[in-house]
C-alpha cells in the first residue's frame, strides 16, 4: 500500500511550487482536471491487483475527473459506475472525450437528487442538470438521481477492476480532497453490488 500527500504540499500563495494547478479568477477559484491527470503521472504509479494507492490532493492539486484520465491514459476503460453529488459541465465533457476516443466505453452515474437544483445561492441558474444529460444522451451514459451523498467510481479496465474512493465529487471544487485508489475484483463487486444494482 502507498501512502502519497505530505510531498505534494502545494504552496498556492506564493506559486513557486511547478507541481501547483490551482487556478483563480476575481469570481472563483477551479481545478485544471487536465493538470491535475499531470500531477499523478509524475508522481504515482498505477494499483497492481491487491494494491492500493491513498493520496491527498491539497487545495486545487487533482480531482476525481483527474484520476479517471490518468487512470485512462495507462488502460482503455470498458465501464465506470460513479456516485457523486453532481457531475460539473468540464468533466462530464472530459469523459465525454474519452468516450470519443475509444478510452471509456460506458458510463453510468449515481447523483444526488440536490443536483437537479441548478440554481446558486445568488440566484444565479447555471444549468447542470439540462447540460449534463444531454451529454450522457449524446455519449450513450446512463444516470438516476438518489438520495446520495457517496463519491464511489469503479472502473473496469483492461488492467484490472479498480475502487476510487474519495471526497471529491466529479465537479470543482479546490478544497483538500482525500482517494483510496484499489485494484481490486472484490472491492469493486462489493461496491457496485450495493450502490449500482
């Protein structure tokens, strides 16, 4: 088992730090998923079947989405089953991509039924819901809504069956995040038995 974090402290005040993929703007602060799929190609190594690889990703380092394209870029994905909160409009377009790259065959999604409200706290409509399954139509992705609040992806790889579990929903959100990356058949039948049947 690999334990990876405490050299990844990334400092986002000063941005000395190359390894830093925080990003802001007057509005918000984001990931760069992309950057981020970076981060881990540098610094980790792909679960072997019984490994697992637990790290944490300090404000603005990777996310969820990230680990789902660096885990692509190793092996072709036949099917994930995600459970999150919601999913954001950059990542679901980013595994809409792999899709149409022939990296992820099927996609299904278990949401959060807070995710049908689009509407922020200043009132401003972003839209989510209509734009993230009209994606999943386009993709052939399949999603329900629940009363879910689980951060569960599995990916059945040509390399293997591989459980992220984690505290990052497939949307942005910069804040320190933790992930249990395990290649695993039985951990991945014991969570898709009891989240996705």
């Amino acid at each position: 088992m690999d334990f990876w974090g405490d050299d990844l402290n990334l400092d986002l005040l000063g941005g000395e730090d190359d390894e830093s993929v925080f990003l802001s703007t007057k509005e918000r602060s984001y990931f760069d998923i992309y950057g981020g799929r970076d981060i881990l190609s540098r610094r980790a190594k792909l679960p072997e079947d019984g490994e697992s690889l637990r790290a944490i990703s300090y404000a603005g380092g990777f996310s969820s989405c990230s680990v789902v394209l660096w885990i692509a870029d190793r092996t072709k994905i036949r099917s994930m089953f995600a459970s999150t909160l919601r999913v954001g409009k950059k990542e679901i377009d980013a595994l809409a991509d792999l899709h149409s790259a022939g990296r992820l065959y099927k996609a299904h999604f278990i949401l959060s039924g807070l995710a049908k409200n689009n509407t922020a706290a200043s009132g401003k409509d972003y839209r989510y819901t209509e734009y993230f399954e009209q994606v999943c139509m386009e993709s052939g992705f399949s999603w329900k809504y629940a009363k879910n609040h689980s951060k569960v992806i599995l990916l059945d790889t040509d390399n293997g069956k591989y459980v992220v579990e984690t505290s990052s929903n497939l949307n942005e959100n910069p804040k320190i995040e933790q992930f249990c990356i395990t290649c695993s058949k039985e951990v991945y039948e014991f969570y898709k038995a009891g989240l996705f049947s």
